[in-house]
C-alpha cells in the first residue's frame, strides 16, 4: 500500500490527516472551511486528485467544493443540488447535502449526492453543477417513501448511493424513512428492496417500505452481498435473493445491533465490522454501558467477535455516525473510526488493537480513507 490520506468531515469544518505506508505518524491539514458543516469529503478515486465537499455553510447555504489539489484551494460549485422550483405545497428546498458518491468506473465525470429532505442528485462535470433525478424525486410514490413528518434528529436522508461496479445502471440508495430501494436502469425507475426488515416503530413491523436505513454497503469483492447497519438491527443480503437476513441477532443481547455503519473487508466478502451504541428505549447515541466496542464477522454474521483493546474500558460515552467508519486497502487492513467526541481512532491490524491518532476535534460526521 502507498500513501493514504483520512478525509475528515465534522460539524465545525474539515481536516485532512496523512500518513505513510506504515501508518503510524500522521500529519494534519486544517481546518478547511472552519465552522461549515461538512457532512462528507470524498476524492474522485477515477483520477486520484478531485475532492469534493459536503458543506451547509451560513451565507453560501447548502453546496458542494470541489478541489483539485490536495485542499489547498476550493471552489464552489455553479449550480449545487436543488429540488426544481414548484408552486406545490409540499415543495421540497435542500436543507443539506449528506452523501457524494463517484460515479461508476466507466463514466469519469459523473456524480451522485443524497441529500435531506431525500433526493437524489447527478453531476455530469466533476461535481461542478448538478441536476435532480426525477426517477426518484418526481417519482409517484415519493411522497409516501418520504413523508415530510419522518425522519432523524438531522433531518429525513437519502444518506447512501451504491454504483454495482459490473453495471453503471444498477444501483441501489438508502434512505431514514423507507428504507433500501434498487434501480435497473440508472436511476429512471425505483423498487423497495426491504423484505425481511424490521421497523418495529411501525403499526406493521415489516412492511414493504418504511424501514430507516441506516448504512448500505456491497462487499468489494463479491457485488451480491450488500451488509445493512438498520435502525432495526444488522442485516445481509445476497442477491438474487430479496429477502434480508438479520445476523445481528448474533451479537451479544447485552451489547445488542443497533449502531449507525457498516464496514465490508475489502478483499473477503464474509468479513465485516460494526460499532454498536445503546439502543435502549431513550437512545442515548453512546457506547452500551459507555464500553466502546467493535464487531467483527468473519463468517457473514453466523458470529461475532468484541474488538476492543486500546479503547476505554469504561466512562466512553460516543458513537460513530454513519460515513464515520472506514477501511483502507493495506495488508492488513486498516480500521479508522472517528467519534461524536471529535476522536479518530485507528487499527492497522483489523481491528485487533486500537489507538487514538486525532483527539479534541469537533463532532466527527465522516471518515473516508483514500490513497495520496
């Protein structure tokens, strides 16, 4: 592995930490745009040098940055993501951007984003201007999927876009109010892809759409398997099979499967982590029994191992948020996690040991590990 650099998003702006190939010192830019709300801070992985930024600024509003060398300098972009204008009562303004998603291998240039209220936006230029996709935000059935009333502490989100890397037109999203859908056709048409998934704050706990989830991620090596973290418990699919499996259900009751990421292996299908909070009845968004963990699978969630050496053993009151957990390419791979008490932590031996590499940060909202 070479280089690698952590892009990091927090409530209060943006910071860049990089580090050699061992992964033992680390070297801070930032803060970028100090006091913005970066929800998320992607490099273009097609080119190696684009970043684009999630930013709900005070003056500029909701927008996107775009910079193309290292975050030195930023630009705004000409036309971010907005809803179309209506005179319809329910007309939807993009309170903010929440997730950047690069397009599919084959199509250099393009990109998704995911916004609150839910809506799905595409950039044919490199994330300069952005359209609405109207097979998703004009869809029929939009106003059921996204009921304005439903939602997170944040706001309701389409908070994840997943690009299959054999096929630029199927994808999948997720969102806080219905759930995980599926598209065949690049985004022109949408299906709900939810049986099996619980929403137990529903009349119906199962029903075709409704669910809040979480996280969605494919396993890299093997695009028919889709890990979701749920507001309802950790599940896993695998395709074509479109009926969700709960295996979090393996997870200690005391410690329970509720937490906000997934993380796949990157190079074994049947691996992946979790960050369990306390799911009691109050939500307190903290660390069950304030003893931060993480999960680890290695049998595709027949069971799980506690990875907690280097954290707190007790008195850890944090969470991870959803884009806040990561892993790099490395042999073996390396683990970031970045908490809402502003800490980065980091594993270079998946998971077996963890140590604190940025502390007194803002809250963290997202950790994204790329090459430099």
């Amino acid at each position: 592995m070479t280089a690698i650099q952590l892009l990091v998003g927090t409530r209060k702006g943006a910071w860049i930490f990089r580090s050699d190939a061992a992964r033992q010192a680390w070297a801070v830019q930032g803060p970028i745009h100090l006091g913005q709300i970066v929800s998320h801070l992607v490099l273009d992985p097609r080119d190696g040098k684009t970043l684009l930024m999630a930013a709900a600024t005070g003056h500029l509003g909701p927008t996107i940055f775009r910079s193309t060398d290292g975050g030195e300098t930023w630009a705004e972009a000409g036309r971010p993501p907005a809803f179309p204008k209506s005179s319809d009562p329910r007309a939807r303004a993009v309170d903010h951007t929440f997730w950047l998603q690069p397009g599919h291998a084959d199509e250099p240039g393009v990109w998704w984003a995911g916004t609150s209220p839910p809506g799905l936006f595409e950039s044919r230029d490199g994330g300069v201007t952005w359209e609405s996709v109207a097979g998703f935000n004009d869809n029929a059935k939009y106003h059921d999927w996204c009921p304005p009333e439903a939602g997170t502490p944040d706001g309701a989100l389409l908070n994840q876009i997943v690009v299959d890397p054999r096929d630029l037109a199927h994808m999948y999203i997720a969102t806080s109010t219905a759930g995980v859908f599926e598209s065949h056709d690049r985004g022109a048409s949408w299906a709900p892809l939810n049986r099996n998934v619980e929403a137990s704050f529903l009349p119906d706990p199962y029903p075709e759409y409704g669910q809040d989830a979480h996280f969605i991620a494919l396993a890299p090596t093997n695009p028919d398997r889709l890990w979701q973290q749920n507001h309802c418990g950790v599940y896993r699919l695998d395709r074509p099979d479109e009926r969700w499996e709960r295996i979090g259900k393996a997870i200690p009751p005391e410690v329970g499967d509720i937490g906000f990421t997934i993380t796949p292996h990157p190079r074994n299908a049947d691996t992946a982590w979790v960050f369990p909070m306390d799911g009691t009845d109050v939500w307190p968004r903290v660390s069950p029994g304030g003893r931060p963990a993480v999960y680890r699978t290695r049998d595709a969630g027949k069971s799980w191992e506690r990875q907690d050496s280097g954290f707190p053993a007790e008195q850890g009151w944090f969470t991870v948020k959803r884009q806040a957990f990561c892993a790099d390419q490395g042999e073996p791979v390396g683990l970031y996690l970045g908490t809402t008490g502003g800490e980065i932590w980091a594993s270079c031996a998946e998971g077996e040991g963890w140590r604190q590499i940025a502390a007194h940060l803002p809250e963290i909202y997202s950790v994204t590990a790329a090459p430099v």
